[in-house]
C-alpha cells in the first residue's frame, strides 16, 4: 500500500487465506541470526533498541493487538504471524492506524514468522513481560499434536524468553485444548497458575474474550471460554 493512498482501513475481504499453515513445515522465512542482529526501528518508529515486552503468538487479524497497542501506550507489542496474507493485513492495519490516528500506534507491529521456530531470533533471555497464546489452532487429532504450540520443549523456550513474574496468557474455545495446555503448563517447573481471584483482577483478562477476531466469533457464537494464566515462577 502506497503511504499516501492510505483513507481507511484495509477490508479483511482481500486477505483471506486457508485457516492452517503447517508450524513444522520449512518455509523461507527471513529471521535474524541473534536477537542484537535484528533492527527494530524498522518495525516501531521510536523505537531503543530490544524494548518490545509483548509478545502476541499467533496474532491472527491483529485485534487483540490493537487492544494492546491502546491499554499500553508505554510498551511495545509484536504480533507473530506464520499465515502471509494475515500477517499482511495486521501489516497494513498498523500502517493505516499510524496514518489516520498521527501519534499513535507506533507501538505494536507485526512480523510473519514461525514462532515455534524463532522465538529466540528475536527475544534475548528474559526479555518479555507478558507472552499471549489467544485461541490457538486445537490441532484435534492426536498425529497433529506435535503442532500445538504449547508444549514441554516449547514450554522451556518460553520461560527462557519470559523474565522472572512474566505472564503467559491462555484461552480457547476448546476444553480438550485448554486441558491439554494447562497440564502441560502446570507440569513444568518455572510456570505457576495464577488464582482464580489473581486472574479476575488482571485488567487484561476482559479483554481476552473479544478483543480478538477469533474471540469476538466465539461470543458470536454463543460458545465456551477457557482462561489460563500462568507466571513464570
Ligand atoms: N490469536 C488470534 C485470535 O485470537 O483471533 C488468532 C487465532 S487463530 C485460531 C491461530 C493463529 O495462529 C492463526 O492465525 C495461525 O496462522 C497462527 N499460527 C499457528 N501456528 C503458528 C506459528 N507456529 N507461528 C506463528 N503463528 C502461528
């Protein structure tokens, strides 16, 4: 999208794309070879170097991320797309919010990326306050479990690039799924569940609800909600 042709926002309608991209598959991306290689002004105008805390994984169309971007003027969030055509859209979402609010949103973007692959490419060791895993794929059968992306080696990748008390936020639609990634969750050793009355308390957790595409069609829908959150201890 060419700077000056920006009058709205871009129609969802024109980035369509099928619903899974295989996580284990090899697909090109680009990706730095270390965290201090990776130039972020190119993503966030203002931006001191390695100061993005948020990380969205698997952001999807980016709803949440905008949320993000509003609650937390002061922080950075970076969306994480393996899907090219969505991650294009957030791309574009951010470049026409940036154009039509001046001053805003120049701190959340979003990259296309596999972030079962190369989390670490992009985050040093403790560098991350709140990781969000919001409606992930259920991959349902049981051959496909290899592709949930909460799981015992990704678990430790996580609280490596989680800074001490950082959060992992969980919710889906899908009661199998939120089992299966609180067991696994509670069965490492640096991630403890918060409370019933910790996890009411957070001023996120309204928001995991609805703020993303994938919640708002849950509620349309009438369905389940499962939330989660663990610290990492
Ligand atoms: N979080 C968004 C929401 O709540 O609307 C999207 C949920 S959607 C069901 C799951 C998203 O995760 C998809 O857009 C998918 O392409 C993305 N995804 C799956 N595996 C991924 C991976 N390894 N790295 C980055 N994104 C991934």
């Amino acid at each position: 999208m060419e700077e000056g042709a920006i009058l709205s926002l871009p129609q969802k309608r024109y980035y369509r794309q099928r619903a899974h991209s295989n996580p284990i598959a090899d697909h090109c991306f680009e990706y730095p070879s270390c965290p201090e290689e990776f130039d972020w002004t190119t993503l966030y105008p203002d931006i001191k170097s390695n100061a993005v805390e948020f990380a969205d994984i698997g952001c999807g169309y980016g709803g949440f991320l905008v949320t993000l971007g509003k609650m937390f003027p002061d922080k950075y969030a970076l969306g994480m797309e393996i899907r090219v055509k969505v991650s294009d859209y957030v791309m574009d979402r951010i470049k026409a919010l940036r154009t039509l609010n001046p001053g805003s949103y120049g701190n959340i973007a979003c990259i296309r990326t596999n972030a079962m692959k190369y989390l670490p490419n992009y985050f040093k060791k403790a560098q991350l306050s709140k990781m969000f895993f919001l409606y992930p794929d259920p991959h349902f059968k049981k051959a496909k479990h290899k592709w949930r992306i909460i799981n015992n080696a990704l678990l430790s990748e996580y609280a490596y690039v989680l800074r001490k008390g950082g959060l992992v936020y969980t919710i889906t639609d899908v009661e199998d799924l939120h089992k299966w990634m609180v067991s696994h969750l509670e069965g490492h050793p640096l991630f403890e569940r918060l409370t019933e009355e910790e996890t009411k308390l957070d001023p996120i957790t309204p928001k995991l609800y609805q703020s993303s595409e994938e919640g708002a069609k849950v509620v349309r829908n009438k369905g389940d909600h499962f939330v989660a959150i663990f610290r990492r201890v």
